[in-house]
C-alpha cells in the first residue's frame, strides 16, 4: 500500500497520510456500453426532404433580403412602416420581394424578426428565423 501526504490542515502527522492503492485513477472509468443495442437501419429520406424544403426557405429569405440590400428606399420605407406599426404595409412590402412562403414578422423599437416557413398541411419541417437590428 502507497501513501499520499496532504500537510494542508492537519494537526497532526498521521493525519496527512490517506492511503492510495497502486493503479488508482483519479478519473472514474466509464461504464460499459450496451453492446447488444442494434439500432435500425438509416433512412435519410424524411432528412433529405427536410434538406431540400430548407434550401427553398433559405431562397425564399435571400429573395428577401436582397431587396433589402438593393434598395435603401425600400428599407427606409420597410422601417418607417414598422417604426409606425403599420402592419399591413409592412406586409406589402414583404410580398413585393416576392416571397411567396408563409412568415411571421415581428418588429420593435430596436429592429426586426422575421420566421419564414414552408410548412403545410403535410410537412413541418423547416423554419428560418432572421433577426435585423436598426
């Protein structure tokens, strides 16, 4: 048997001394895996879908923001409507990018959230949050 000395603390000498057996790890180790799990085959065509409706959201905010970006009237115009809480214009204005997928817009005094989706009856995989400061 192996002894380790901690002098910090202890009054007397035989208390610093806390045995250690030899091979001890101070990290325990981990317990087995269950080996015997068999999980099932993988099946990316749900994952793959989801890929692809995402690729089309993605388009979808692109379309979106490239208006944005081109045209300094357009978002002056976007922010004076939301600045003004007129929602209704603010739509208008989302639709004339050409959006053509479903969205949620949200805007408060520091900026803009917009959630596009492309969910349907069928689907609900895909959901692309965007949030722009001002």
């Amino acid at each position: 048997m192996y002894y380790s000395s901690f002098p910090y603390g202890f009054t007397y000498p035989q208390q610093a001394f806390i045995p250690v057996q030899p091979g001890y790890i101070a990290m325990p180790t981990p317990a087995p895996q269950n080996r015997g799990t068999q999980f099932p085959p993988v099946n990316i065509r749900k994952f793959d879908v989801s890929a692809h409706r995402f690729k089309e959201v993605m388009d979808q905010a692109n379309r979106f923001i490239g208006a944005l970006i081109a045209s300094d009237d357009f978002a002056r115009r976007l922010m004076d409507a939301a600045q003004q809480s007129n929602q209704r214009e603010v739509e208008r204005l989302v639709r004339s990018t050409g959006v053509t997928i479903k969205y949620q817009i949200n805007y408060t005094p520091d900026g803009l959230r917009i959630d596009f989706t492309n969910r349907d009856a069928e689907h609900s995989c895909c959901t692309l949050r965007m949030a722009l400061n001002w």
